[in-house]
C-alpha cells in the first residue's frame, strides 16, 4: 500500500481495518509513504503501527515521487512470495485474499485479481462492476487492448514481478506496464468473478485521466509495447485513438465513456 498527503485519513481506517479483518490474517503489511504526509496521516499510521507492531512495515520516502516509485519501494521490503495489493481508500471483503489465494493454487496463476464494485457514497449500494476477463487465455486476448487486471484487487508472486522488472515509474499505468512484462516473461494470469473489493471512485477520478501530460505517458506506453511486439498495429492504433479520445474529451463526457461504455451496471 502507498499512500500520499492528499489521501483521506477516515478512507485510510477503513482501508487497513479491511486488511487486518481478513479470513486469511496477513504476516506483514508494507505501508510506503510516498513523501511526508500530513498530521492526521501521520497519526492514523502511528496508531495501527502500535497496535499491529509485529506485522506493520513503514517505508518512508523523502519526497512524492509516484505511485510505480512507490510501489518499487515497496516491493522490495515485502518477504512474503504473496504480494496482496491494496488501495488506501478502497475496502477488501473479509474472504477476498482467501478465495484468491486458494484460486493461484487451483489455476497456477502467478497474478491474480477480481471484479471490483465502484462506488462514491455508500459501498454498500455499489453504483458500477468493473469486469475482467477470467481465464489466462481471456486475459493475453485482452489484455492487448486494455489492462486484464484490476489492481487495487491484485494478487501475484514476488518472484515472478521481480523477474519481470517490478513496479517502474509510468505514470497512470504503472499497473499495466507491470502487467505485460509479467504475461511476455511466462507469468499465468486469473482473474475471479466476483467483486471481493469496493473501489471508491468520483468525478476526480476519471479527471485525472485527461490533459496533455495523460495523452504523452500513454503515447509513449503503446509506442514502447508495440515496438515490443505485445501491441499489434491494429491495437496500437486503437489504444492511441482511443487514448486521444479520452484525453480530449470534457470532465462530463470522460465520465460518461467509463461509466457508459467500460462498466456494468451493478445489480
């Protein structure tokens, strides 16, 4: 987990509380502060640190250098061969890291993830399902156009993220940029269909995938994979056109693609 001054410590609590409820009781929880926090932050992690003093690990960074910074960070201070990834404002069930553990081992999965609920409100009445292809043969077919994980819900091998790179600094897609690497190195992916996290997402959301500097990291991302030979040229065409789209368009019509066009509606 990374967590940054701008995050909400009330969201954080709820968060970590999700974590430590687990039917499968996590060994250590590696929390990176990704550049000083502010007082409230500070003293959220200062609390579950007392109380969890055998199992909590602060990796404090001196300045914000991003999540896939971060996250490398992190990574390297994990012993466990199982990472669990978790978001600072997002809410895991309490059997969610047990179905999916028991779910690598039963499809020799070396990354792993599930549906996600969106919510803004209340998780409980969910508003979107964020869907993802199940079966690894599912997820190398989609996974050319589109990222086959979701990964506030991820889990995966240490050993075969570090193989394949780890977390490097991509702004906005850190994730993905993961993701590929691991699939061309040989890793197996799964994904369960059932959403076993509620993912808080708000019109910030979906602004925040916009603007110039969003249109060059994903220009640079699809030109870097196509010429790795991941991307065909009819995805890189997609992709760029697509990204192009999404970045141009206004707060309201980016809202209305994603939740229109890339979620289901939840039930």
């Amino acid at each position: 987990m990374a967590v940054y001054y701008k995050e909400k410590s009330d969201w954080l609590r709820i968060s970590l509380d999700s974590i430590f409820a687990q039917t499968y009781v996590p060994s250590e929880v590696v929390i990176v502060k990704d550049g000083p926090l502010n007082a409230e932050l500070d003293s959220v992690l200062d609390e579950y640190e007392d109380t969890y003093k055998e199992k909590i690990k602060i990796v404090a960074l001196p300045e914000n250098g991003g999540l896939g910074k971060a996250l490398a960070a992190g990574l390297k201070v994990c012993t466990n061969e199982y990472i669990v990834r978790a978001d600072t404002d997002d809410y895991s069930k309490p059997d969610r890291v047990e179905k999916q553990l028991k779910a690598m081992e039963a499809h020799s999965a070396d990354v792993i993830s599930c549906y996600v609920s969106e919510f803004d409100r209340d998780m409980e009445h969910p508003d979107k399902i964020k869907a993802v292809p199940v079966t690894h043969e599912e997820i190398m077919k989609y996974g050319r156009r589109r990222n086959p994980f979701n990964h506030p819900a991820v889990v995966f091998r240490k050993s075969r993220a570090v193989h394949a790179g780890g977390y490097r600094h991509a702004p906005w897609i850190e994730d993905y940029d993961l993701w590929i690497r691991m699939l061309m190195d040989g890793s197996r992916g799964y994904n369960l269909e059932e959403p076993l996290v509620c993912m808080r997402v708000n019109s910030d959301t979906y602004m925040r995938r916009g603007g110039r500097e969003y249109l060059k990291s994903m220009k640079a991302f699809n030109r870097k994979y196509y010429k790795a030979g991941w991307f065909s040229f009819a995805d890189y065409m997609v992709r760029t056109s697509a990204n192009i789209l999404v970045a141009l368009s206004t707060n309201r019509l980016r809202d209305i693609i994603y939740k229109k066009f890339l979620r289901k509606q939840s039930i």
